[in-house]
C-alpha cells in the first residue's frame, strides 16, 4: 500500500478511536504533542535523541541562556561569569531559585553536576558535551569556580546548552535509577508522569523564577506522547487528539496545510543526515568499507540531490561535511563534493576487488522512506543492502559494540552552534568514531583546545578534508522540519530544532 493509502486508513482509525472525545487543546489547557522516538532514559545527560533535548530544555536550566534569535549569551542561573584564567571560570550564582521538589539552588548543586557528570562511573553517553571540564570548586554558597581540562573556546556555547544542573542532595538519595523514573530540575515545567513507551506528562512549576530569559511559561500542562507511525500523528492531530506534532512528510504537510484548524510551518534545520561506514572492519575482519575506494564508491552512489528535493524538501540542502555550515569552524570549500556519479562509484568498486559489488547491512531508526531510497542507490551499483530498523537507543548499542557495516543516522549537535559539536563527538576517538584516524584525533583535540579563532578553523579544515578523502561518512543532506499543530496554539520555530514550549500560548 502507497503513503497516500496508509494515511487514509490511519486517518479512519484515528476518527473511529477519538470521535467519542478529544483530550487534547486550549479548553482543558493541555497541549498534547506527539513524535517517532523517545529518549531511553529521561535524565539529559543519559540520551541524545532530540525528544530528550526538547525535555530537558523545559524541566532543568543551565547556567547560561543563549538568545536562539541574537546569539547573545544571558544569565540563567548564574548572574554573573569571568575568565581568571584560560582554564578557570569564576561563576556567581542566582540566589532566589528553587528546584521543584523545594531543594534551594546552591553552589553546592553545580558542583555536585559538573563533577558527577565528568566522573567515570556516571555513564554519560556523549562525553564530548563534558569532557572538557576537569571539575568544579565551591567559593561560597552562591559561587563555583568550574576547571577546564584544557583551553575551551567554546565553554559558553556549552555551558548555554547540553549541561543542565541537577539537585545534589535528591540525586544523591534516588540514584540515576530514581532520578530517571522521578526527575527534578529548576525548569518552567516539572515532571509528574514518566511511562515508558507512552510518553511524558510536565505541568507549569508556578514556582519558576521571575528574572528567567526562558519567560514565564504560559501552557498548564504539556503532555509528550510517543506514537511511531507517521500516518497515526497526521491523523490524530486531525481528529484533535494531540496538538502539535513535526517531521511531517512532505506530501502530508502539503495536505494538512488545507486543513482550516490546523497551521503547518518549516524550514532547514541545523540537523545533518549521514552514513557511517565501519572503516576499521569491527563488524567484520574483512568488511569492504576498510578499503576508502569503497566507501568513495558509496558517496559517489548516492543521490543527494534527489533526496533534498524528492524526500526531504522545505529547504533541505546536500550535505559533504560532517557539520552544519553555520557551525564555527565547519568549512565546506576543503571537502570532496561528492557528486552523483553511478558509474564512478561502479569503477571504483571494481578496482577495490568488487567488480560485482557485495551485501552488507544497513541499521536506520528513523525516516524509514529515506533508508529505503539509499538502499535503491546502493542497489544501483551493485552494493545489496538489508535495512534493520531498530530503536535508537538499539541502533546506538550495535554500533558502539561494533556490529554495524552501515548506519544511516541524523545528528542536531545538541543546538551548539560550534563544529566542536559535531565532528569532534564523531571523529575525535570516541564511541561513536568508527575511523579512529590518529592524524585526524591530534587535529581535532588541538581545534578545540585553540584560543586562537584562525588556529581552530584551520585546525577544523585540515580535519574536514581528511575526513572527507578518506570518506569515512557520506554526509547526505540537511534536515528540513515541517511543523503542523492546532490553528489555537501561538507556536515559533527555530533553526536549531528546539521547539521551546515555554514560549508558546494559546490564542
């Protein structure tokens, strides 16, 4: 059955289910939105799927507040920040901010975050978010002093960002297991509900603290809901049981926009799609892609222009480097475009020994349609893949125990507007990196350790263009997001593909 056809049957199932009663929107002031995954645990810095972004972005703070339409960095829960030294920072400390269990905000809590999360045995699962803090001193009750390992040009882009601040002493009485089913922050929203494999319901913290960038959050209860399907979304924002859902297909953002009850916005996104390639050859000791002239063939095989303009759409452009162009330090003039070139891609497979291509597998989570495009590229040039869908956090197991020939993933650099955020969690020797490439580990730990804004983008270009002659990646295009929600709700998209639910109203 065609898309059309299997959104028709969700939409009649959807107003069969949903016609006795609509749960969602302004009259019980519950704004109900909807995606495909869900982060496997709650507490931030235990996922890095972007649903646990958008969460934590309304249930804990961070020191600093980034303005997303300025770039201009504000105070949050510090007032105040100084350099003592290129490795020390100097932080003064909000004095009138409570968690929402009514824990007081001390020094005593950004202490306990920063040393906890930089610890071992914390399980952080992207360590490149905290490996550049050494740790964090108490001065006074309403002050820290937080220690680099080395020089970090971009501390603020992080310290505005993926490092929230966690209770010291609640933490400490439920452990990570408590913490994740129960989780206290600062945060607009607090949550009351978390129900694996159904979603995650938040309610105003009318404690919040007045002087906060975020604002006052306006919306009484915010409820997540995970539904995979993206015909079932469409269909269930129709019928009003949820009011906002995004990563709408284009072909059904194009239908939902004839709707009167309902708005549909989008553009580029700041997220990358890409394949990984197992260069080193842990899924196998004789796997293809340890030869460079294979994994060239394979950025030679793809269609990337077809799949921005067919597939993706709303601005989606192709994509050569592992960032995203407004990233500092992401520059895409030292990198191969790789153009569309079938029989290229043939010629090259023929001179690595594979002159009638091979079968591997390819592991996908999300975007199913588009994983099934490239696998028709691959075909194309004799390189037969099997697609196995997997959870995230499945997908993100496989891979890291070296089971995985090809992967097809997406990456939204926790919105840090810095390339540090991107090629340097995936290429710098860490669990994601599946290259290894001494030459490009040294390059990358002396871009992100450079006081100097020219030494680091020189230091990012030689990495880029190494990276990218080896084709340890095939980068392949720029997330657009369509949003669609009810025509009732104010809601305000960004590029970074955080929606900011404590931004939005009712009308």
């Amino acid at each position: 059955m065609n898309v059309a056809g299997r959104f028709k049957l969700a939409l009649l199932a959807a107003s069969l289910f949903f016609s006795s009663q609509a749960f969602a929107g302004k009259s019980n002031d519950t704004l109900i939105y909807a995606s495909d995954s869900e982060p496997e645990n709650i507490s931030p810095y235990h996922n890095n799927l972007r649903e646990g972004v958008i969460v934590a972005h309304m249930v804990w703070d961070t020191l600093i507040y980034r303005d997303p339409s300025t770039g201009q960095y504000k105070p949050e829960l510090a007032t105040a920040w100084k350099w003592e030294s290129p490795t020390s920072m100097l932080v003064d400390l909000r004095r009138d901010v409570t968690f929402q269990n009514g824990d007081k905000f001390t020094a005593d809590d950004v202490v306990f975050t920063f040393n906890y999360v930089v610890s071992p045995d914390s399980k952080v699962v992207t360590r490149q978010n905290v490996d550049w803090i050494k740790g964090a001193e108490k001065v006074g009750d309403y002050q820290v002093r937080i220690l680099l390992k080395a020089p970090f040009p971009a501390a603020l882009e992080y310290l505005s960002g993926p490092t929230p601040i966690y209770p010291a002493a609640y933490f400490k009485k439920v452990g990570l297991e408590g913490f994740s089913k129960a989780p206290v922050g600062t945060g607009p929203y607090k949550i009351t509900i978390v129900t694996p494999g159904v979603g995650v319901t938040m309610v105003k913290n009318t404690g919040y603290f007045k002087d906060s960038p975020l604002g006052t959050p306006k919306i009484g209860t915010i409820k997540f809901l995970v539904i995979p399907d993206p015909e079932t979304r469409s269909a269930q924002l129709m019928t009003g049981a949820v009011d906002w859902i995004w990563r709408v297909p284009a072909d059904q953002a194009d239908s939902l926009k004839a709707m009167p009850n309902l708005s549909v916005i989008g553009g580029e996104t700041m997220r990358v799609g890409y394949l990984s390639m197992d260069a080193i050859g842990s899924s196998t000791p004789n796997s293809p892609f340890k030869d460079v002239r294979v994994r060239q063939a394979v950025n030679y095989a793809i269609n990337r222009g077809a799949l921005t303009k067919d597939l993706v759409r709303g601005g989606s452009q192709p994509v050569y480097a592992p960032c995203f162009r407004t990233q500092f330090g992401c520059d895409n003039a030292v990198v191969v475009k790789y153009d569309y070139n079938p029989a290229k891609a043939r010629e090259l497979l023929k001179a690595a020994g594979y002159p009638n291509g091979f079968e591997t597998d390819l592991y996908a989570y999300r975007e199913r349609e588009y994983a099934e495009a490239m696998i028709g590229d691959l075909r194309k040039v004799g390189i037969n893949a099997r697609l196995h869908y997997l959870q995230y956090a499945a997908l993100r197991t496989a891979q890291r125990s070296g089971k995985t020939p090809m992967t097809f993933q997406a990456w939204g650099s926790f919105s840090v507007n810095d390339a540090s955020a991107f090629v340097s969690v995936f290429f710098k020797g860490g669990p994601d990196d599946g290259a290894k490439d001494p030459d490009v580990i040294k390059v990358l730990d002396a871009a992100d350790s450079s006081n100097d804004g020219a030494v680091r983008k020189a230091d990012y270009a030689t990495a880029l263009k190494r990276i990218s002659e080896q084709a340890y990646w095939a980068p392949l295009f720029s997330y657009s997001t369509n949003y669609a929600f009810t025509s009732d709700l104010n809601f305000k998209a960004y590029p970074d593909e955080l929606p900011r639910f404590y931004e939005a109203s009712w009308k």
